[in-house]
C-alpha cells in the first residue's frame, strides 16, 4: 500500500549529490563550480585539493559524494566519470544590521547557496 516508485529524472549513467546551505553568496560558489565543469572527477579532485578558495573545501565533498554515489549505488566505474553539471542556485539570505557613522545603522547581507554535482560515465575513447 505504498505510492508508486517515481521514475528516475537522471539518465542510468550518471549520479547527482547536492549541498545545500553552503555559507558563500553563489557568485563565489560559481567561480569554484565553473573550475570543475566538463573534467574529470580525478582531475577536478585534483583541482579542488589544491584551490586557494575556502568554499572549495565543501565543493570538493559534495563531487566525493557524487563519486560515491555512482559507485555504490548506480554501479558506475569511477575511472570514467566526468563532472557533466555544477551548478548553483540562491539559498536564503540572512539579514543583519551594523552600526554606521553618526548614530546609523547599515543592512549586512549574508547569502547562502546550494550546490548541485551530476556526474556522469563516459566510455574511454580508445
């Protein structure tokens, strides 16, 4: 008596994680994500290891959980996978005050962002 399986939106080659509430505004997330489209996973590994960008500590777990979720659950070679997507989406915005010249206040802005990995295998071209 349960609800129908509801099908699977990704194609059977590829695997998708998603982070959500990253503290970064999505225009630094995207300088990080844009760094990584298109490579490949061991490579974009390799890329994020060694990035100068604090954000690029939590892209980097969430390709590993990509990784990680084609491997153990769609059974892909993790050889032959190649980040197909990165993208990156608004989250919330919290709003905070601080104090200006002369008695004003100032509106502080602290943006947060969601990150969403699809890789994908590609067979290796011989």
């Amino acid at each position: 008596m349960s609800k129908p399986k509801r099908q699977r939106a990704l194609a059977d080659n590829e695997a998708k994680a998603v982070a959500r509430m990253l503290r970064v505004s999505p225009q630094k997330l995207n300088l990080v994500a844009q760094m990584i489209r298109g490579r490949k996973a061991s490579a974009a590994l390799a890329d994020l290891q060694f990035s100068r960008k604090r954000i690029a500590v939590d892209v980097k777990k969430c390709l590993e959980s990509a990784i990680a979720n084609a491997e153990n659950n769609h059974d892909l070679e993790v050889d032959d996978l190649v980040v197909t997507e990165a993208h990156v989406g608004n989250g919330i915005v919290m709003k905070r005050f601080a104090p200006r010249g002369r008695g004003r206040s100032g509106r502080v802005f602290k943006p947060f962002s969601q990150l969403t990995i699809v890789v994908r295998q590609v067979e290796a071209s011989a």
